[in-house]
C-alpha cells in the first residue's frame, strides 16, 4: 500500500491532512490566483473523492459546509483520499457575481472545461484538469442557491458514450440520499459537455453528479438543516465508494424525473412567496399560485407565479428583490411519462 497520497507536486502522508495550494496565474492588481486543495489522506488506500464548489461566487453558502465537512471527517477511519476545492473561482467570488471576468468568451466557468483560452476562469479549469482530476475516482459538484433561494436536487447525466460511466453517475446520484433526482443529457445538453461533471466523465470516465441541495436567507435553523442534510450525503457517497464502512442510510423512494420547469418573473420587483417559508420538495398542483410580484414603487401587483403542472418544488424562494429572470422556483413535472418514484438500484 502506497504510505503517501501525491498531487501537484505536493506529499502527503496517509492518516494525515492539509492544503496543496496551486498557482494558477497573477492578476491586473498583482494579487496572485490560486486553488486551495484540502487533502485529507485516510489512514488506508481506496478511491479517492473530490468535492469541488463555488464555480459560481454568488454560491458562496458552500463555503461553511465545506468548513464542516473538513472539520469533521476523520482520516482514522477513512479508507482513500478525500478531495474539496471550496472555491473553484476565487475572482467570482472576490466580487460575488455568478461570472469570472465580464469581459471573457466564457465568463461561466461551468461551462468551459477544460479551458482553451488564457481567461481566468480557463486558466483554472486547465489546472484542476491537469493536476486534479487525473487522481479522482468520482465527483460530487456543489451547486447551492444564491442569497435568497434554496435548492433541492440531484442532477446527473444519462447520455455519456460509456454506459458503465451513466451507470457509476446514476448509482453516484442515488448513493447521496436526496429524493429528488434530475436526469439530464449532459453531454447533448444541460449543463453541456464543458460543464466539470460532463468533461470529467467524457475525458477521464469520472462519475460525477451535481449535488444542488442548499441556499442562503432563511435563517440559521433552516440552514444548518441543510448543511447535515449535505453533510450526510457525503457520508453516504463515501460509504457506498468504501471509504467509510457501513451502508448509505437512504430514503424509500426517489423521484427520477427529467422535465424540470422553471418559473420565474417576467417582471422586477418585490418577489412574495404564497407560502413562506416555502419548502422544497413541497408536492404543488398544476395552476397554484406559487408567489405574486409587486411594484415596489406603487404596490400594485405586477403578476403571479404559477405552477404549470403537477409536481414537487427544488427551488423556492423567500421575499426578495427579482429582475425579469430571475431565480424563483423549480418545478419537478411528475406528469411526465419518464417520471417515476423508485427506490435506490443498490
């Protein structure tokens, strides 16, 4: 058994943790850009797990799970490695905007693996793909909601060329615990083929899902709710990979769907929600008032919300200011025919 775990040039020795800091590039203001790896090296060989967020710096809520995650794994009993990047993006998140640099071809960095051009975000996309992904087994994408939204779903892919990668990514998503699972054609659609868990798992035959389960604004109770629930999750991924004995406590049942509808203002103003708090994975009918839009000028309603379908809520809001666009609710459409409730294939 290897007594080391080795990445980016930098050792670490099993049954131990730290930081691999790698240098990417040096920006306008002199300030250096660099990606920070905790690695946290389990006592005993296995695979090795590589969590990674803040792709987008509005998404900034990760950051304390991760801290969490660090915080309370132990590499004692840990079989393999386990890998976070808490910050994918550290401009987007020096200015707390969804977008790495403004000026950029692609300035969405989840949308450009594994970069081609020198802009920011393509930089660092090259030098994860070079110096961390080559080591990873399997990929959990963390994707909270931005202030004011909460999040509630697994997405995964179905439409890789290898079946046993779609069947690792289906397993993977499953294995985390969250009921509400969306299947998507990653590689011929959403979030594209250069999105990291669709170039990861076309390049390197990386399962990889995008863990969407949390949000920021609506208090510290709910919000430390979601961070167990995440915390579990991982926990669970590790068990069912072998890191950690024991099986993945999972639910009963998972809503396997494909259809999801976003329904967001077509006008700015003051977001209400119909019920709030609101919930995610909250069962909604077709024709329900989900939340009005105000002027916050003169009050008047500007227009209501409503579900298109019959479904289940991963995406709510709490009162809020909207542009025309923007985030407000995800509607899972259990009408669909290759919607189904299941239980985990494992």
């Amino acid at each position: 058994m290897a007594t080391t775990f080795d990445i980016a040039g930098q050792t670490f020795a099993r049954g131990t943790r730290g930081i691999a800091r790698i240098p990417v590039t040096v920006d306008l203001d002199g300030g250096e850009i660099n990606i920070w790896v905790h690695v946290l090296a389990g006592a005993q060989a296995g695979p090795t797990l590589l969590l990674l967020g803040v792709q987008h710096g509005d998404e900034w809520g990760e950051v304390e799970f991760f801290r969490r995650v660090v915080r309370d794994t132990d590499v004692t009993t840990l079989s393999g490695t386990l890998l976070i990047i808490p910050v994918a993006s550290p401009t987007a998140l020096g200015t707390l905007t969804r977008l790495t640099q403004w000026s950029a071809d692609g300035p969405d960095m989840n949308r450009l693996w594994p970069g081609s051009f020198n802009w920011i975000a393509e930089q660092i996309a090259r030098k994860i793909s070079q110096e961390v992904l080559p080591k990873v087994d399997a990929l959990l994408d963390f994707h909270f909601g931005m202030w004011g939204n909460t999040l509630g779903l697994m997405t995964y892919g179905a439409d890789f060329p290898d079946p046993k990668v779609n069947e690792a990514v289906r397993n993977l998503a499953f294995a985390y615990g969250h009921p509400i699972l969306h299947r998507v054609n990653v590689v011929g659609g959403y979030p594209g083929p250069r999105s990291v868990m669709g170039y990861a798992g076309l390049k390197f035959g990386i399962p990889g899902v995008a863990a969407e389960v949390g949000g920021m604004g609506f208090g510290v109770e709910y919000e430390n709710k979601l961070h167990d629930l995440n915390q579990k999750g991982v926990r669970n991924v590790m068990r069912y990979l072998g890191m950690l004995p024991g099986k993945p406590d999972l639910p009963d049942r998972f809503l396997d769907y494909t259809v999801n509808h976003r329904v967001d203002p077509s006008k700015g103003g003051l977001l209400i929600p119909a019920r709030e708090p609101d919930e995610i994975l909250r069962e909604v009918k077709k024709g329900e008032v989900l939340a009005r839009v105000v002027s916050p000028y003169t009050f008047e309603e500007l227009e209501q919300l409503v579900s298109p379908c019959d479904g289940v809520l991963n995406l709510v809001p709490r009162t809020y200011m909207v542009r025309p666009g923007d985030w407000a609710f995800f509607v899972a459409d259990t009408t669909q025919p290759d919607s189904k409730w299941v239980s985990a294939p494992f």
